[in-house]
C-alpha cells in the first residue's frame, strides 16, 4: 500500500534570507523533492532580498516562490509561506538543511492523533570543519540542533525546533502564526519563537500535544565560525534575551520548565563527566567542555536577566490580534 494514501498532505516551506546559502537551499529543496511521502507543494519565501528571489525564479522548478510580505526577519517569512500553504499539515525546513528520504513520512504519521497540534524531530549537525573538541553535544541548541538530554523515542515536549518542525494549518490559523517580536533578524541569532508559538497553541487547546519524533530526521550544516566560542558566547547571549521575552508573553513558568531540569540534570552530568575524564586521561578535552558549559550558561543567564528588564510592547509581540484561548478545534 503507498504510504501516501494513508497520510495527511503537507505543505513544505523553506525560508532564505542570503544567496550566501545558495548551493545549500538548492541542495533542501532536492532533499524535499526527493521524499517517500512527496509534498502536496514546496514553497520557498525570500526574505527582502530582490537578486535571490529573481534567482530562484529563473532558476529552480516545481517549487511556488514567494516574497516575504509581514515583517522582515524569519517569523515574518514563515507566516508568508504559511499563509500560502494548501495543505492541512505545514512542515518547515531550514535553508541549509537536508531531510532524510522518510522525513515527511515519519513527522506526518504521528497526525493520526486529534491531540497533536504540531510534530517535530530531530536535527543532526553537519559540520563544515568538524566538531570542535570544547562543543559539547549538550550544547547544540547553540547551532540550531538537537542537544543531548533529549528523547530518544518518541515523546511529548513543550516545542520543537525550527530547523524540523511541521503544524496543523489550522492551528497556525488561529494563533495568528509567528510572533514576528522574536526569532532571526537576518544573521542576528535571536530565536524561540518555535517556543512562544508551541506554548501559546498548546494554551488555546487544553488536552493536546506536541510531539519529538526522534526518527524524523534532517541534517543541518554548521560552518566553522559557529564552532567558535565567541559566536557560541554570542549566541547564548541572545538566547538568554529571547527567552526573556517569551517569558514576559506566556509567563516564566510555562518558558522554563524544560531549561530547569536540562540545567539541573543535562548540563552538570556533562561538567562532572568532562572533568572527571580529563583527571583519568580518558577524555583530554573533558576541562575545555566542561568550561565552555560553564561559560555558555553563565552567558546565558546574563541575558536573560537584561532581557527581563527590557520593555516590551504587548502590540509588538503579537498579543493583541491573537486569541491565547481559542482552540484549533473550533476550526476544524
């Protein structure tokens, strides 16, 4: 029987900002053509870049590319493509990132239950010049990755990441999509609107879920400079500001919940564990991880605390044309 048959139809939507990453979004849309489950359609949203988007027209098929009309930065380009999206499931890939063959099948297979209002999975580094001996695996949220600490079968979570993420249209219906105060502003890394977004769906419909599905994979390339530790240091900066933010949105409760017990259980077993394997000589790198940790969450709750006093306007973060309470269901 074709699996296709069985499965809800999705709608693909990759968002690009530089023509930087050319070969890379060439090389996600082959990766999304190239499907067991193919799409429904795969659409492109360019980011306020006029070269690319006359680029991509001339150049690439069997794909509907379109121009960012919200707000310029990420959240901004996904609601773009959202909003054009046919289909009842819409799945969002990074521009440098590949899916595996059986990406779709798998995120899609899990919308047999009502319950779930959004499907992610898990998204695996590709580095440029390989892992740098100090980047814990603890760490990789810092390049858009799965980190470990995660589920390794499938398992409800609070949100997915954006890199690997797919919605019921519906719910990204009355939501009122991305909350264009967060996520990237071209190269700047701010983010977790993937968090807001999960956190405010799951509000509006009491009783659903969000699902990992660790099986559903895709490969996402890290070039070199984002090993350093003055790009991983800048990173959890503005991590530490945008969780901030979201907190100030939907309370500090429902946005730390996950970060306590990674902070409390996932990062001091990787401290001990690194030192303890530099004092044994089985692990000579255990010192320089254990302090990049160290650094990283340090850096981190810096931010964080200036992010709770920077002002933020409830009409700039999306709160007053979304209903928190609404359910997706009423929709359906």
């Amino acid at each position: 029987m074709n699996p296709s048959e069985e499965l809800p139809a999705v709608s693909v939507v990759i968002c690009s900002y530089t023509e930087d990453r050319w070969d890379r979004l060439v090389a996600a849309i082959q990766s999304v053509h190239a499907q067991t489950v193919p799409p429904q359609q795969t659409i492109v949203v360019v980011d306020y870049n006029a070269d690319l988007y006359k680029r991509l027209i001339f150049t690439v098929s069997d794909v509907v590319i379109l121009e960012n009309t919200g707000p310029k930065g990420l959240s901004g380009a996904r609601n773009t493509g959202a909003a054009a999206a046919t289909a009842g499931i819409v799945a969002f890939l990074d521009d440098d990132a590949e899916a595996a063959p059986d990406w779709l099948q798998r995120l899609t297979a899990l919308y047999d239950d009502p319950d779930v209002l959004a499907v992610g999975g898990r998204v695996v580094p590709e580095w440029e010049t390989g892992r740098p001996d100090y980047f814990g695996e603890e760490l990789d949220w810092i390049v858009g990755c799965t980190h470990r600490g995660m589920p390794k079968v499938a398992a409800e979570v609070r949100n997915v990441v954006g890199a690997n993420m797919s919605f019921r249209s519906q719910v990204l219906e009355v939501v009122g999509g991305f909350n264009t105060s967060l996520g990237r502003q071209n190269s700047l890394p701010l983010g977790c609107e993937e968090t807001e977004i999960c956190i405010r769906a799951a509000i509006g419909a009491p009783g659903s879920r969000v699902v990992y599905e660790p099986a559903a994979l895709v490969r996402h390339f890290v070039p070199a400079q984002r090993g350093t530790l003055s790009y991983m240091l800048r990173r959890a900066w503005s991590e530490g500001i945008s969780k901030a933010q979201v907190s100030k949105i939907v309370g500090h409760k429902r946005a730390l919940g996950p970060e306590r017990r990674y902070v409390r259980s996932v990062l001091p077993r990787a401290v001990v564990g690194g030192i303890l394997g530099r004092i044994r000589g089985t692990d000579p790198a255990g010192f320089r991880r254990a302090a990049a940790i160290i650094a990283v969450l340090t850096v981190t709750t810096c931010g964080y605390i200036r992010g709770r006093r920077l002002p933020l306007d409830p009409a700039d973060a999306g709160l007053e044309p979304h209903e928190p309470h609404a359910s997706w269901r009423e929709v359906k």
